[in-house]
C-alpha cells in the first residue's frame, strides 16, 4: 500500500526541513536575557525587509544567509525579532528595515523566500521563513483590532500589544488546504488559476473557512472550484507559505465524480491527467509543471512517481 505521509529525509520539502533551530519562546519575555544574548560575540544578525535577506555563495558552493555579529549590524531597538538558539548555543536574530543594508561583497544578493528556500541550509531555511512570517504580519498589524490604537512590538517581534486597552495580539497562521485529487483511474485533476498563464497547471487550494474541518474544506474547495465530488481525503504534509501568512496543509483526495464545471472565478480550466498525458505535455512544453518549492508541486510529484521537470527562475 502507498503510504502518502511525507517526511523523505533525503530530499527535504523546501522551508519545512528541521532547522535545528530551538526556537526558544521561553526567552522571548526576558529582557536580560535577551540583553546579553544580543550583545554575545557568537550571535548573528541578519536583515530582512520586504520578505527578502541577503544571501550569498560560500568558498564551497553552498547558499547561505548573509549574517554579522550583532556589532556591526544596524542600529534599530524596535524592531528586532528574536529567531532561537542552535545547538551550540549561538543566538539568531532578524533586524526588520525598511531596506536590506548594502551589498556587502560583490556576489550577495537580495532574495525572497521562493528562490532562497530552495538554495538555503534548512537552518537558515527555518530562519528566512520564521523573520519572513514575522514581518508580514508585523507590517500587518500596527493597529489594535480591538480598539484601533496603535500597538507596540512586544516579546521579542512575537507579540503586538495595546497600551490603550491592554489587549496582546499574537502572529496569526491562516490554514489553507491544497490537495492532489484522483479519480478511480487514478488520473490526477490539475487545474489552471485565472491569472496564470496558458498551460501552468497545479493542484486545487483554498482557505479553510471560520469553523470548518480542514477535511471538509478539501471537498468544499474541490466541488467549489472543480464541480467534483471528493470522498477520502488523506493528509501528507504541510508546508509553512508566509505570502503573507498561510500554512499550506497537503492532502491527498479521492474524487467520487469525474464531469469538471471549473468555477470561472478561481479557477479558469481544469483537466485529469493520467501520468502518460502530463508527461506528454510536459515534453512539449504544453504543460508547465508547478514550481519546486511549492508542496503544489511535491503533491504532483508523489502521485506522478519521479521528480517533475524542473522550471527555470523564480516566480
Ligand atoms: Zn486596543
């Protein structure tokens, strides 16, 4: 029996590998602590901005974040979001500008998570994407929901809170389900977004809906979008996607129905696919595979059963 639980230690999905990273929240309200991890010589400080850092090639061909003792990193109290400890006790943290600083050599560069998650370590992986979520949703939420004053960064870059009622607001994670759905000839069902281009095709994806299961947003996503019927709906993996703050909750999905009615409004064109057919499509250039990062394209690739074509550039 196929079993569609995800955790290949051998071949990573991009920004959920561990990152060795102990995240250690219990730090996050000690301001000592979180003093004298600052101001420690082995702490390293990078700078994101826009959902991008630095990176840079190594001497041996590795992809690494560009990171500085906390000494020569720029000036901000404000707004500095405390990541966690290695293994070696060594303290990250993320400095959020309005501006990456300038190039430090001639080679780094700005990249957003899309290109650096797959070129990344998983730790600097799991640092990118945990200083990315925290922007966003710092960027997001200056003002209180509750009373609309302006909060204040807290615990951190882990907490906004209120001075005008004390309320504390926390980052939020918005469940969204993406499922590779099958029909009992085992064909796949690829759907084309409206604003894609011709011939990119991916599987379905929608946002989980105040007090639903994510099992019944799969089928509603699938019927609202596709017109099919999904009956077993099996969870394979997850995938953090902070664009600007969604986990992405990978299924796989059993169709009791084949006819397609696409809804026009999500979703412009879909098809079921047996493996024969995308790989035709994908050797003529008729069909254009997700892209790698993406669980998109890891839910593909279990069913189709070998590593799809890879697409040149980033999004
Ligand atoms: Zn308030």
């Amino acid at each position: 029996m196929t079993t569609w639980t995800d955790h290949s230690p051998e071949r990573p999905l991009a920004l959920t590998a561990p990152s060795g990273i102990d995240r250690a929240a219990h730090h996050r309200l000690d301001e000592a602590w979180l003093a004298a991890a600052w101001s420690h010589p082995t702490t390293r400080v990078f700078v994101v901005s826009g959902g991008q850092v630095l990176i840079d090639e190594t001497a041996d061909g590795r992809t690494e974040i560009v990171m500085t003792p906390s000494f020569e990193a720029p000036p901000t109290e404000s707004h500095r979001y405390f990541l966690g400890t290695d293994e070696e006790g060594v303290s990250y943290f993320a400095l959020q500008k309005d501006a990456l600083p300038g190039r430090m050599d001639q080679s780094a560069r700005p990249a957003g998570l899309r290109e650096a998650g797959l070129l990344l370590s998983p730790r600097d992986a799991g640092l990118m994407v945990h200083a990315v979520a925290l922007e966003n949703w710092q960027r997001l939420h200056r003002f209180c929901s509750r009373c609309g004053e302006r909060t204040a960064i807290a615990a951190a870059g882990h907490i906004r809170r209120c001075a005008a009622c004390g309320a504390e607001h926390y980052p939020r994670t918005d469940p969204a389900v993406i499922m590779l759905v099958t029909d009992t000839k085992d064909r796949a069902l690829l759907g084309r977004q409206v604003h894609w281009p011709e011939g990119r095709f991916s599987t379905l994806a929608g946002f989980v809906e105040p007090g639903e299961s994510i099992e019944d947003s799969v089928r509603r996503e699938v019927f609202e979008e596709a017109g099919v019927v999904v009956g077993e709906v099996e969870y394979v993996a997850s995938q953090p996607w902070p664009f600007p703050s969604s986990l992405m909750l990978g299924f796989r999905a059993q169709a009791t129905s084949s006819e397609i009615n696409v809804d026009g409004e999500e979703i412009h064109e879909a098809r079921w696919f047996s493996r024969e057919e995308l790989e035709a499509g994908f050797a003529s250039g008729e069909v254009l595979p997700p892209y790698g990062i993406s669980i998109a394209a890891r839910l593909v690739e279990l069913w189709y059963g070998k590593p799809l074509p890879q697409r040149q550039g980033a999004f």
